[in-house]
C-alpha cells in the first residue's frame, strides 16, 4: 500500500519560513510526479506545487505561492519537499503530499501550518 508521510508543520510568525517534507513508501518513487496540495478552513483543497520526473525535475506553482515557495525531490531519499518562505497568513492551511498513480490519487496525512503573530 502506497505511504505518503508529511512532516515539518508548524506555527510561523508572518514573513517567516518552513520546510515540509514528505517521505514516500511502497512504490517506485522516481517514476512519478509528485504534488504538494492545501486545505484551509472552509476551503476547497488546492493545488500549491508540482514537480515531474523529466530532466531532474521540472516545476509548476500556483499564481498565489510563486516566488515564495519552492518544490524539489531527493530521489535517493524517496522524499519530496516544500520549501516555503515569505509566509503570509493566508498561507494558514493543512498541507497534503500527493502522488497519482494509475489515475488513482494517494495522500498523506497532512501537516498543519500556521501563520500568526
């Protein structure tokens, strides 16, 4: 059974940074694009980054998070990360690895991050 484990959520003043991680069991990690996702109260969950497998890993964000938050993967490691900087309250959300495989969609437990002074 596919395994996605989020860590690294927490309380952040605005304007400070996190780094969340996700380590991914049970499936050939390298093979597949991998999503970071956010759901914050009331809220649909939303797609935040994307990175591929192509060429070391190519990179997708959404308008609200460029600049500020960065994806990338350490294959060896079979672990995703996020990067986030600049952090705003607005950023206040459960954050969820994601993985498609097989057009089936696999998420982890989630992180909770907070942006508050």
């Amino acid at each position: 059974q596919v395994q996605l484990v989020e860590s690294g959520g927490g309380l952040v003043q605005p304007g400070g940074s996190l780094r969340l991680s996700c380590v991914a069991s049970k499936f050939i990690f390298s093979r597949y694009a991998m999503n970071w996702y956010r759901q914050a109260p009331g809220k649909e969950r939303e797609l935040v980054a994307r990175i591929t497998t192509l060429g070391g890993g190519s990179t997708n964000y959404a308008d609200s998070v460029k600049g500020r938050f960065t994806i990338s993967r350490d294959n060896a490691k079979n672990t995703v990360y996020l990067h986030m900087n600049s952090l705003k309250p607005e950023d206040t959300a459960v954050y969820y690895c994601n993985v498609r495989i097989v057009s089936y969609d696999y998420w982890g437990q989630g992180t909770q991050v907070t942006v508050s002074s």
